[in-house]
C-alpha cells in the first residue's frame, strides 16, 4: 500500500482517542522471506521499508511517539552473515534516511547498550541524535543491542551506588524515581504494542514500560504491515478500556 492511500486519518478513527506512543515488535521477517524462497535478509530489507511507512503513517495521524524493537541481545545468537547484515543495514538507512527525516521534524532516539555495536554505527547513531534532537513532528525510537532485563538490571546498580553513596536513601526508591533510570526516560510509556507474525509473547521488550500498555498481536508477517494493517489495529485499540487498575463509576 503506498503512502498515498490512507494519508488522512480514516473517518472511523477517533482522533481524540488515538495511541500517542505506539511499540512494534517487528517479528516475522525470516518467514516472509522463507516462504518467498528469498534469503532471509530479503525478508530484513523489505521490514525496513515497512518500518519506514508505518513511521510516515504515525507522523500523518498524528501519533506523537513510534518505538521499535530492531535488535535485541539474544539477537546476536544468529548466524553471523544475518546479524553482519542487520548491523550494516542499520547503518546504511541512517546514512540514506537521516535528512528526509530530519526535514520532516523527526526526531531520532536509540535505546539499550549501544556500547558493542560497530564503531561506525555508534557514530551514525550518534550523528542522527544530534542532528534531530530539537526535532517535534514525532519521537521515533529504536532499539538496538536491547533487553529489558538487562535495562532494570542497570536501574538498580544505579540506585545502588547512589545508595552506597550516601546520595539516596533506600526508603526513596520508587516507581518515578526507577523510571528516570531506564533508557526510555524522557519518552511516555507505549499506549498500545503491536506484535506481528502471530507470536504472543513480549520477548524482553519494555517490561517495566508495558505495565498498562494495550497489546495487540497480529498473524501478518512484518513486511506484509501496511496502512490497512495499522489502521485495523488502532481500531482494536479504540474500543478497549482503558481503567488503569480503576472500575467504571458506574459499575
């Protein structure tokens, strides 16, 4: 579906009751591609574009923030042509895609240890930052080398230290206080987490930020996630209810 279909918000979406910030689990590359019999990185390079349009397709309906799960740290138990190929495709579209998005107000964050990635694509990582940092059209996060374990597990040696330090009393810890810890602190928490593929499962993606996140799993292949797709999502998502642990007032 090109980018000209579905421009516009579809007249049966509440503009008012729209996800501000929405996480993809972007799974089902490999078997696209597998049952195209295309290699695997076909299926990788089509999911880019995908990820592309539905960036594009958030900045159009006015959703404020989109987070991708790109690379987790079990991810480097793949063959190793496969993650060679992912790392350099990164890098690749941030060198290609950096200006047309910058000139179209978006604003580039990445999470997780970044620390063990290519030194070259630190830097374009690094750059994009920069470059988009006053950037207000919408927040598009990526998470790379990530594992949300391995995020809390960072939180609290953090809090720690300040402990061990003198800085904090242990009687302070709380939920904001961890929260201004994480990778995600200047982002909202995800409103609603789409999964593709048909797999149901969160798979150490933002667990402390899902708490109250509505999730909604699909059986389309990530490079098949088109405007249509989406927008069939966020019509699930207009008719939960959201109660946050409350009851109605009526009930």
């Amino acid at each position: 579906m090109t980018s000209k279909l579905f421009a516009k918000l579809p007249p049966d979406l509440n503009p008012q009751n729209l996800p501000q910030h929405v996480a993809v689990i972007m799974d089902g590359n490999g078997r696209w591609a597998t049952r195209r019999g295309l290699p695997r990185i076909a299926g990788h390079r089509q999911g880019a574009k995908t990820l592309k349009e539905l960036l594009r397709c958030c900045k159009d309906w006015g959703i404020k923030a989109l987070t991708a799960y790109a690379f987790s740290t079990e991810n480097w138990r793949r063959p190793i042509e496969e993650v060679d190929f992912l790392l350099h495709l990164f890098e690749r579209l941030l060198r290609r895609e950096l200006t047309q998005m910058h000139r179209e107000g978006v604003r580039i964050s990445f999470i997780g240890d970044l620390s063990l990635l290519p030194k070259s694509l630190q830097t374009e990582m690094q750059r994009s930052m920069a470059q988009t940092l006053y950037n207000q059209a919408i927040h598009f996060t990526v998470a790379v080398n990530y594992g949300s374990r391995n995020e809390i597990i960072k939180a609290c040696r953090e809090l720690a230290e300040l402990v061990q330090q003198g800085e904090l009393k242990p009687q302070q810890i709380n939920e904001s206080l961890v929260a201004q810890h994480l990778y995600t602190t200047d982002t909202p928490e995800p409103d609603l987490l789409i999964r593709t593929s048909g797999e149901m499962r969160l798979s150490n993606f933002l667990l402390w930020q899902l708490a109250y996140t509505e999730i909604y799993f699909t059986d389309i292949f990530w490079p098949d996630f088109d405007r249509t797709a989406f927008h069939q999502a966020l019509l699930s998502y207009q008719k939960r209810d959201r109660r946050f642990g409350q009851i109605q007032a009526s009930a």
